[in-house]
C-alpha cells in the first residue's frame, strides 16, 4: 500500500488524496487539508533573506470541490525586512478561496528580549492517540489534553501531521500549524456534531516564532451569543513554550437545514 499524503502536485494544480475528505458536504475537501496546502505553497516561496513567517489569513469562499484545484501565488512586496505572499485557489473557473502570508526578516543577533515562559503540560509521548474512522485523524495524530471532541466546550489536544502534505515534498512548519489549527472549531464546539455543522471560512494565525518540532498544542474556545456565527479563539504551543495565536470563523448550522453557500 502506498504511503499516505494529503496533495499530488502536477505543476500549477494538486489533487486531493482520500483523507482529504471534509466532514460536512459529500466531495468537498475539509477546511484543514486546504489551509495546510495553501500555507505550505506560500511557505515554499524563498525570500532574499531569512525569514520568520508571522502572519498567515485564510478566507474560503465556498465548499472546496473534492477534485483537482489550481493555486496561483503572487509576490506582492519582496523587501529586506517584509515580505507579502498571496495565494488564489480556482477551480478553473472562478475563485474559491485565497491565502495571504506575512514574513518579517530574521535577525537572531540582535540583542533578545524573552517574554515567553516555557509551559508545564504534559507532553504528547505520555498520552494515547485519539482513535477515529475520519479520514482526518488518519493522518492527524491527535492526543487530547483536555476536553474532548465529543463533548461541548474548551478543549486542548497535541495534533501532528504524519504525511507530506504535497506528496515528494517535506512539511514546513507554517503547513503543519495550518493543517492542525484549523482543529479547533471541532475541539472546543458547542455543539454537538450529531446535529450540528460548523464549517470554517476564515483562519489566521499570528505568531512571534517558528513552530519547533512537529507538534503542536492547539488549546482552543469557541466563543458564540447565537445568531448562527461564533468565533474560535486558540493558544498555540510546541514542547518549548507558546509560540501563537488562532482565530477562526464558522457558521452555525443544523445539519437538517444546512443550505450549501
């Protein structure tokens, strides 16, 4: 049986594997899988100079087709200090989702100022990997800290990719956050998802570092007063200390009455 990934790369186009599958519309593409492309075509870019890449924003326009997409990317300011990265995904016809990434030079001789403090909490080794039949968590190693997917409210779990993200390609740091971050509208819902859908449509990541190693601790809160929207607000971390923040919008629907956008 072949090794698993999540893309096939033919030049300007990637096709989807089966474990890119999403979870609320037949042969769409979970969010997750497209954030963890799209942040890692845009993290391949080189740049003159080292980089740290700061900010990443995400915006889905609609459900993902489960088929082959192409990803157009755009240098928009290639500066010594700054650099603008874009990325339009189309599905050959028009627009269905857009990425933007944010890099600041790295200057690691300058004199550092440490506000971060390591954290205390149990490393993945020590926890049991979550057991799930979603195509997801066949290639998301995930073992929850706190909480559960199962039940509404705040919850924390180590996540880690564990397949290329682009087949014949290694995962860069920015993929791997992207493809695990966007867990936490499912983490910490307060809904159950028997009844409930809640597709993601916008993610942005905001980070002070390079995420260290290949795991990533996604602690995370929904936040909601109704109206069929809430917010996801997520603390990530690696195995040193925090290194970023999350933010997620999602739409809240009952399955029965979902209407595809």
């Amino acid at each position: 049986m072949p090794a698993p990934y999540l893309y096939q790369q033919h030049g300007d186009q990637y096709a989807p594997s089966e474990f890119c599958f999403g979870p609320w519309a037949q042969q769409t593409q979970n969010g997750a899988m497209v954030a963890g492309l799209l942040a890692q075509v845009l993290d391949r870019v080189e740049s003159r100079v080292p980089m740290i890449p700061m900010d990443f924003h995400l915006e889905i326009h609609k459900p993902v087709p489960f088929r082959h997409c192409r990803i157009a990317v755009q240098l928009a300011r290639d500066g010594a200090k700054l650099q603008v990265l874009r990325a339009s995904m189309t599905d050959g016809v028009a627009e269905i989702a857009h990425a933007t990434l944010v890099r600041l030079r790295d200057a690691p001789d300058l004199a550092p100022v440490q506000s971060i403090t390591a954290h205390a909490e149990i490393p993945p080794e020590r926890l049991s990997r979550m057991e799930s039949r979603r195509p997801f968590f066949q290639v998301i190693d995930c073992r929850l800290l706190r909480g559960s997917f199962s039940e509404p409210g705040p919850a924390a779990a180590w996540m880690r990719v564990t397949c290329p993200i682009i087949n014949g390609f290694p995962n860069s740091s920015l993929g791997m956050l992207a493809t695990c971050a966007d867990a936490g509208g499912g983490l910490s819902s307060l809904v159950p998802t028997s009844g409930w859908s809640y597709p993601n449509v916008s993610l942005a990541l905001h980070c002070h570092r390079v995420m260290a190693g290949e795991w990533v601790l996604v602690d995370s809160t929904m936040r909601t007063q109704g109206h069929g929207v809430a917010k996801i607000f997520s603390n990530a971390s690696d195995q040193h200390s925090s290194f970023g923040q999350v933010q997620q919008s999602v739409i809240l629907e009952p399955k029965s009455t979902r209407a595809t956008t």
